[in-house]
C-alpha cells in the first residue's frame, strides 16, 4: 500500500475513532439525563456551525463542523439566584458572566417543565448523570485494552539477546554511539551475540530478560557465570559488569520517573546487552491492571502539566526535543496513527494493534481530564454536586434550615479563566505538533 494512502487511513481511524468515543462520552451523559426526566433540548458531536442534525421529539441530534468535543444541552443547569443577586445589576465583565449563566439556564425551561431542570435532580442523580460520560470513556478503554491485550498481545521482552552494545557509555550520556577510546562493553568482551539466549546467570534459572538484569546490576565488578542457548548447544561464558549510571528500574521493565517526570538514573552493573522482544498474549486478568497503569500515567501528566507546557513551549519555539511522553494534541495524536499505519516493515496485525492502543489511550485520557474538578468539566460539576451534598448534610446535623442548591454560576468567571487557559494550551500543543511533532521513527 502507498505510504501517504497507508497515513491517510491511520488518521481517518483515529478521526472516526475519537468521533466515536466523544459520541459515547455524550450518551453517558444523554441516558441517565433523559431516565431521571431531565428535557434534553440537544445532543451534539462537534462545536460551531451544524453540519447535520435531526429533531427526534424534544432533542435535536447532530454533528457540527469542529470535531474537537461534543455536549448535551440539558435545561436548567443553575439555580436561580437568591436575594440581591438575583436583581443585580451587571456592573462589570464577570458579573455578566455570572448574570448570562444564569440567564441562558433560566430562559431554557420551558413552561410546565420547570420539574424537569437539571439543578432540580436529587444530588446522586447529578452525578450519576455528569460521571456518566467519563464512565463510558472507562468502559471503552476497558474493552480497547482488552482486545489489544488478549487479541493481538504485546510486545514483551524475551530471554533471547537482540543487540550487544560495542562500548560502555552512562545511559545520561548526550552520545550513544560508540567512539574510539571508548571502553569496551563487558558483554562483548565476554562474546556474547545476537540470538543468544539467556539460560543461566550467576548460577540462577532464567525465565525472564528482568530476572537476569537485576543480578547483572546487583554484581558490578564481579566475575560472574553465563550459559547462553547459540544454535541449539549450551555455551559457557564469564562476563565482569561494569559499575556504570544506569536507569532505575521498576518490576515492569519500565524507566522510574521522579515528581518532574525525570528518569530517575543509579549507579549499577552494566552488560551492554538489549532484549529481543516477543509477542506475547495476555490474560483477561491483565487488561484491568493495565488500565489503572494508564489512569495512573495520565494522572501523573495532569499533575505537572504547567512544567509539561513549560517544556513543550520550550521545544516549539528553542532548539530542545520534544519529550515523547509528554503530552500532545489531536494533531500530534493523528500524526503518530498515520506513522504507525505507513511503517512498510511492520505487519498489519502490529499496525492494527497500535491503532487499538491508540484509541485505548485516548479513552483513558478523555476519562481522567473530564473528572479534573473544574467548570466546565464533567468534574467540576461532580465536585458542586458534592459540595452541595456536605452542605445540605452539615445544616441538617446542626438542625438548621437547608442552604438549598449550589449557585455554580458564581463560578462563571473561573470557568472562563479555564476555557481561556485550555485554549491556550490547545494552541500551543498544535503548533508544537506542527513544527516538532513527536515522531515514531
């Protein structure tokens, strides 16, 4: 298949597939809404001009023209004000804001439905609705996981060498290739070679490529025993690791990050050898722990997103890389699905499986960004609904009249800050996606 033809399809897949995904985040708004009797006036995939939309009783269903969200229009999402500030006069930018808010809610109920407002519903009904989004975005992750873990399998490393390093550098080093007056790699000096594998390491059984580097980290300096499988005969070998800056490493294989999601570097025994790597299928029981991995890695981004934005801006506009497991946008998220689907020497099912983790990911990321508690995000909703329920409870223990619902819409001038500052993030993730993307290859 032609490289372009072959991108184009990876980003249509990861479009329709994200389309999809924003579909079903709405419905998990959409049906708890419409079982608890809230009126539903709109159910849309998209922000800006309508490109396509049809009236199915008292909701209109469409798709609009920005495929970047989507939302339901559910009538009375505030309260109304109570005392002076219902009659307050708009002075100035934000108590528009907060007047419009309130405004726009109260002008979408209808009479006769005024038993049907969204800030009417019970507060667990409240956020049965607003969590009802993120959960499908949980639901589809699980089963996108699910079918990458148990249906296509992973790449995992295998007990069988797959390169040997000539020379023996930090792993912080700027340079990776090898240079003369370079000391030698203990690994080669030994005689190892790609497609040994590995069956015995300082006189323990190995099952695992992880089994035999935690004692090669655990003996720098030390003369220790290797029996190696080349062609079908067992081979002896004596290697001496050399006491080196190495990478920590956790019980997965993977590189352990500190708080500024800096590889965390120790000083080890060091080989100079790198794994082949296997496919491998997994258990059901794996998708699960695999998903709260993700949930936890995505949650960990968020977490120090200003430094991560600092970092990205420092790319786009400076001479710095950017980092690969940094965050990126819908654009750099397309770029990579193209790379993946245009790579001539990887097989279709390997291509298909990284289309599958693709969207996986995307599923965790929508599931855990909407539960940030901030208008106006799912989560800030959620968090209201809360604060209203601590409220109420707190007034009842003290015997004291009910304070009522929660007037969200003061916070009409936070949620702007937040629109404006998500905006900005947006615009800078594109841009840097544009002129230095994230690259596979």
């Amino acid at each position: 298949m032609d490289s372009v033809l072959a991108f184009v399809i990876g980003v249509a897949i990861i479009v329709v597939g994200l389309a999809v995904s924003i579909g079903l985040h709405e419905i998990g708004h959409l049906v708890p809404a419409k079982l608890f009797g809230v009126k539903v006036t709109q159910y849309m995939i998209g922000f800006g001009p309508t490109i396509w939309s049809k009236r199915k009783g008292e909701t209109e269903y469409g798709v609009k023209a920005i495929p970047l969200g989507g939302y339901i229009a559910m009538i009375g999402m505030f309260p109304p004000a109570k005392g002076e500030a219902a009659t307050a006069g708009s002075t100035s930018f934000f108590r528009g804001l907060v007047q419009d808010a309130r405004d726009s809610s109260a002008e979408s109920i209808t009479p006769g439905d005024e038993d049907r407002a969204f800030y009417r519903l019970p507060v667990w009904k409240r956020i049965v609705v607003m969590f009802g989004g993120p959960f499908m975005n949980l639901v589809l992750a699980i089963v996108l996981l699910g079918v990458l873990l148990i249906g296509f399998g992973i790449s995992q490393a295998s007990t069988t060498i797959g390169s040997v390093s000539e020379c023996a550098l930090p792993a912080t080093s700027e340079r990776q290739a090898c240079e003369s007056g370079d000391p030698a790699a203990p690994g080669a000096e030994a005689g190892l070679q790609p497609g040994d594998t590995i069956l015995v390491v300082a006189g323990e059984p190995i099952d695992s490529w992880n089994e035999s580097t935690a004692i090669i980290r655990d003996h720098p300096g030390e003369a220790i025993d290797m029996v190696v499988l080349r062609d079908g005969e067992e081979v002896a070998l004596e290697v001496t690791p050399l006491l080196s800056e190495r990478y920590v490493i956790d019980e997965q294989g993977q590189v352990v990050t500190d708080a500024s999601g800096d590889p965390v570097t120790v000083q080890a025994g060091f080989v100079g050898i790198g794994p082949a790597t296997e496919t491998v299928r997994q258990p059901v029981t794996a998708v699960l722990p695999m998903v709260g991995e993700n949930v936890q890695a995505v949650a960990g981004i968020i977490l120090n997103l200003p430094q991560r934005i600092i970092d990205v801006a420092e790319a786009a506009f400076g001479p710095e890389e950017r980092d690969p497991n940094g965050p990126i946008s819908v654009v750099g998220v397309g770029r990579v699905a193209g790379e993946i689907a245009s790579l001539d020497e990887v097989p279709l099912a390997s291509k298909a499986a990284g289309l599958v983790g693709i969207l996986a990911s995307l599923n965790i990321a929508l599931f855990v960004f909407n539960l940030i508690p901030l208008l106006p995000l799912d989560g800030g909703h959620i968090a209201g609904a809360l604060w209203e329920a601590i409220r109420r409870g707190w007034a009842k223990l003290r015997r004291r009249p009910d304070p009522g619902p929660v007037d969200l819409a003061k916070l009409m001038p936070l949620t702007f800050a937040v629109v404006v500052v998500l905006g900005g993030m947006s615009a800078l993730l594109i841009y840097a996606d544009i002129v230095k993307p994230v690259s596979l290859l």
